[in-house]
C-alpha cells in the first residue's frame, strides 16, 4: 500500500529540512543572495595579505637627521649617474628624448 504524500505536506517537509539544516526556505526560488552573503568575509584575510612595513634607511635618516648618516648604496647610485652624465650616457632631459626630435621634424 504505496500512498503519495500530498503536496502541503512535502512542502511542510522541506521547511522543517531547511529549519533543521539551516538553510534558508525559499519555495518560490526568489533571488535572496544568500549565497553571498554565506561567504566568508573578505576582510581579515585582506588585512593579512600585506606584509608588516619594513624600516628603510631614509627613514632613520629622516628621524635622526642631525647624526649625518649616509646611505651607501643611495651615494653609489648618485655616482653612478654622476658618471653617465660626464660620458653623455646619462637620461635625457625632460621633453628632450627621442620621441620629442621626431614631432619637431
């Protein structure tokens, strides 16, 4: 004696389901955006991902200027520059590079 359970009684059963497992009762199938709103927050782990700040040279030089500290590797790559620009290898100046010689022809 296979008897079908009526149509009221199954929805009862699915309402008591999502109760139990709590889920959310939506028989008409609305967009409610629960499943957004399911998801983990993004938040902490956003926050997490960057690293902690990392003390540079300048700014020791910045807090203490009056005990003259020099970077080294800052005073080699000013050399550096310094030299270049005695050997005319040196960067352009501003508005004066290839691109700007050829729009003035």
């Amino acid at each position: 004696m296979a008897t079908s359970a009526s149509p009221g009684r199954l929805a009862q059963l699915a309402q008591l389901q999502c109760k139990i497992f709590q889920n959310v009762y939506n028989p008409s199938g609305a967009r409610t955006g629960n499943k957004i709103l399911r998801q983990r927050l993004l938040g902490p782990s956003m926050t997490a991902y960057n690293p902690e700040k990392l003390v540079h040279f300048r700014d020791i030089k910045a807090l203490y200027p009056d005990l003259g500290l020099v970077d080294i590797d800052e005073k080699a790559r000013l050399d550096e520059i310094a030299r270049r620009k005695r050997r005319g290898k040196g960067a352009p100046k501003k508005g004066q590079g290839k691109r700007a010689s050829n729009k003035r022809k």
